[in-house]
C-alpha cells in the first residue's frame, strides 16, 4: 500500500474512546491528508470522516451481568471485523481502550501480519499482571496516556510510547470559580463544596448515604455551607434522590450532568475514585476520593492479590504518593472523610499542597498527545517495507 494514502482501521470503546479517535483522525491528517479511516466509530469519529463498520455503542457495556448476555454477540462483531481487517490490510489497525475486545483482535490481527496499535493502557499495573503476557503478543505499539505506564509496560518487554493525556490540552492550567459558578447560576458568595458520588448506580447505592452523612457532619461543623452534585444520568439521580430526602437539613443543589464545571465551581471535592479524579485534579480543586466495591467483590480482589498498586485514585499514582486522602469501604464514612474535607476547606497550607502538586502534574499531562500519538504511528507505518 501507498504511504501517500494509507487506510486506518480504528475501534473505539465509549465515548472516551470515540474522543481520542477523533483527534487522532485530525493528527494523522497532517502526515496523510489522502488518509482513509473506518472503524468501530462514534459522533465525533464519523465528523472526521471515518466510515462506520458499527456503532460505539455496541461495545459500550458495563456490568459483569451485561457483558456476559453480550458475549455471542461481540464474538460474531469481532469475527466480522477480523475478517473484514484481513481482507482491507489497513496501513495500522488502531485499538482505543476496550481491551477485553480489542487486544483479542489485535492478537488475530498482528498473527496475521498486520501492524497493530493500541492507545490507552490496560490497566494491567493495577489489577492483572499476567495480561502484559497477552498484550505484548498483540500489539507492535502499546501508546501510554499515563506516564507511570511507560516504565511498567517497558520493564514487560513491549513497545510503549508515552503520548500524554489530551485531556490535560483541552483544559486550563488556571481555571476560575467565579465563572463556573456563574454558567452553572450558583450564589457567588457562598461556600460550595461538590459531592460527586459516582456515574453507575451500583456506585451511588453504596457511596449516596455515606456522601450525605459527611455533608451533615460538614454542615454542623461550619454553618452555611452548600454543595453542589451533578448527576451523570437519570438512574443517578433516581437513587440519590431517594438518598437526599432522608437529608433535609443539609442543603443540596442537583444539577444535571456538567461535572467538570462543578468541579471548578466548588472549594473542595468529596468523589468517587474513577477518571472524575483526573478531571478534578486538573480543575485544581482540593478533593477527598472514596472507593467502595460490594464486599463480596472487595474481599475476592484482596484474597486473590488482584489489587497491586498502594492507591487507587489517579491523582495518587500520578503523583507516586498519598497525595489526596483516599477512603475504601468501611473508612468511606464521615468519621474518617469529614475532617479531611474540614481541613481542606479551612487550611489553606494543606489547599495549596493539593493545587500546587496538581499543576505540576497537569504540566507533565499536556504534551499534545493527538500528535505525539500520531507521530508514533506513522514511525510504525514507515519502519514496514
């Protein structure tokens, strides 16, 4: 095939993925403007003119429960789409996230002789290691958005670029309050604090109660004080709403989705562990994470030795210290999380050792990852005869 007009296969997993699809779409374009593009695509994906070989959709799922009714399914996609790959020979086959679906693919794929990429890591340094085993015999290029995977994917033997995290570009270093709280119709004088619970029910049944107890706790303690959540999605709500009613004397505003707002609006965090820890930590906003998995789950993943890393949120691997207070299962109560948030609100030595280390990171994060992830694939591309 013609360099000058090479054909990309990419498959996106969610809407994360569909993003960082597209603005590898618009960087490769400056390599290849005859480039052609297919795929497993999303909205943003087919704006950049990829054709659709399937909807994002079909490989968004969550729930253990969910994925297994789905497997037939996905097995026949997946054998579709290998087939349909071998017979393209695409300059590159693109994998982004979705590794439970894309890394078996990669494997038939590159066993077959095409060039196989796949962008964002699986997180193989937090839960299985054995993967690495899989992954290096699927992939030809492994792109890290996190710079703590590069040295743990190369130490595995497999070949890593470390792009950055486009998110960190897309966003201010130095994002202002007054102006979110403005756009969201906020009082301007108040004091907010943000309670981000979760965006998946199973989360917000077990985190609601103990986020709301905390608020209590904080309310008591400094008269005044309003929070602010925003709700990922209708059943969120539902359940938090239920939650709330038990509540009436701590006041609360729900808004509708809009978290990254939110989470520049408000003086300090209470959330979820999950990628809402990143984006608060780019807001700059001082925050306490949570982290509650079903028993059963939580005393399966101890038991097996699943869980390898020291923390859990983002903002502490990143960092490569306890940098933010983490609470798991039973700690996730206001005993433990209402003097921290106390302290994060009043203290401003221990604010500023939260937003100082944030901008540092979020310096470290923003190194135009759409090119330098299109840079690494073009290498791939050129380094074939």
């Amino acid at each position: 095939m013609s360099h000058a007009a090479p054909l990309f296969t990419l498959v996106a997993g969610e809407t994360s993925g569909d993003s960082l699809g597209a603005g590898l779409i618009r960087a490769l374009r400056v390599h290849y403007p005859q480039a052609r593009f297919e795929g497993v695509t999303g909205p943003l994906m087919r704006a950049e003119g990829c054709e659709s070989l399937a909807d994002i959709e079909a490989l968004s799922l969550f729930g253990v429960s969910e994925v297994v009714g789905q497997i037939p399914r996905l097995l026949r996609l997946r054998r579709r789409l290998a087939a349909h790959v071998l017979s393209a020979r695409p300059a590159a086959f693109i994998g982004i996230d979705a590794p439970a679906f894309n890394t078996g693919l990669e494997l038939r794929l590159k066993s077959r002789g095409v060039p196989t990429v796949h962008y964002v890591c699986p997180t193989a340094w937090a839960w299985r290691e054995g993967r690495t085993r899989h992954i290096r015999r699927a992939v030809d290029r492994l792109l890290a958005i996190f710079p703590f995977e590069e040295a743990f994917f190369a130490r595995h033997g497999i070949p890593v670029t470390y792009v950055g995290h486009p998110l960190a570009g897309e966003l201010p270093r130095h994002p202002n309050a007054d102006t979110a709280r403005r756009a969201l119709g906020l009082e301007p004088g108040a004091r907010w604090v943000g309670l981000l619970p979760g965006s998946r029910g199973a989360e917000v049944s077990r985190l609601g109660r103990p986020f709301l107890e905390t608020a209590r706790w904080l309310t008591r303690r400094s008269p005044g004080l309003r929070f602010v959540a925003p709700m990922a999605n209708a059943r969120v709500r539902a359940l938090f709403e239920a939650d709330l009613a038990d509540y009436p004397d701590v006041d609360v505003t729900l808004i509708d989705g809009r978290s990254r707002e939110v989470m520049r609006a408000v003086e300090v965090l209470l959330l979820a562990s999950g990628t809402a820890s990143l984006e608060a930590l780019l807001a700059k906003t001082p925050m306490v994470v949570a982290y509650a998995l079903s028993d059963s789950n939580y005393w399966i993943a101890r038991s097996l030795n699943l869980i390898k890393t020291e923390h859990v949120s983002m903002p502490n691997l990143l960092a490569g210290r306890a940098l933010v207070p983490e609470f798991l299962q039973q700690e996730a109560s206001p005993d433990f999380m209402g003097p921290w948030l106390y302290r994060l609100l009043h203290a401003e030595t221990a604010r500023r050792r939260q937003i100082d280390a944030f901008d540092g990171i979020h310096a470290r994060l923003a190194l135009d990852a759409d090119a330098r992830a299109a840079r690494a694939v073009v290498d791939l591309v050129e380094a074939r005869p």
